[in-house]
C-alpha cells in the first residue's frame, strides 16, 4: 500500500492568509467561476496547495465538453418535444406516450410545461352502454 501524504494543519497566520485571499475572490466576484486564471484565484489556488487542501495549483483550461453536451441534450429534449406533440395530437396520454417513447411520465409532462404542450387525459367513470 501506498504511503499517503498526511496534511499538517495550518498555522493561525496561514489560516489568516488564506481567508483574506479568499474574501479578495468573493469581493472580485470569481466565486463560480472555475476556469478563472486572474491573480486572485491564482493567489488562491497557490495557497490552497501550500496549506495541503488542493494537489495541484494550475487552474484548469476550459474545455467545450460540457457545452457539447448541453447543446446535445437540448437537440433531445426538442427531438422529444416534436414527438411527444405528434402522439398528443393522437390522443393518447402521458402514460402511453412515455410507454411509446420510452421516457418517464415525470419527464414526458416537465417537457409538456416548458413546450407548452396540452395533452388529454381519459375520461374516468362508468360507460354508457347506449
């Protein structure tokens, strides 16, 4: 087994240092932003290795995998959309069009609020028999 590397606990005036370079972050405004590479943030990765909370002080470069899949699940979730309207204008229910879609019927009526979608439900009760 691997020795792993034990984290000594910080002095008062590394603790100090490090929450003052922390509120200089917050009142920048880079409190969300991962990818930010300003002096601040940098100060404040630095620090954050030297004190043994992080393993590396290099921010990381912005990569586009994550906008690729948010544009790949909102193309998804339009595809879903004009499929759910098509089997809407059938008449069928939120059951049968998840059953026909495979989706859930959670997902099959969020999709309905946002796309604005009006599908029927079944008339419940007794039949008549005329």
């Amino acid at each position: 087994m691997s020795k792993v590397k034990k984290r000594i606990r910080p002095t008062k005036e590394q603790a100090q240092e490090f929450n003052r370079r922390l509120d200089a972050v917050i009142e920048a405004g880079h409190i969300s932003n991962l990818y930010c590479d300003c002096d601040l943030c940098q100060a404040l990765a630095e620090q954050a290795e030297l004190m043994g909370y992080r393993e590396y002080s290099t921010i990381k470069q912005h990569s586009d995998k994550w906008d690729r899949r948010k544009r790949e699940y909102e193309r998804r979730r339009q595809i879903d959309a004009i499929k759910m309207a098509s089997l809407a204008g059938q008449g069928l229910t939120f059951t049968e069009i998840g059953g026909k879609m495979h989706r859930s019927k959670g997902y099959i009526s969020k999709l309905a609020k946002e796309f604005d979608i009006k599908i029927f439900k079944k008339k419940r009760g007794r039949k008549l028999c005329h």
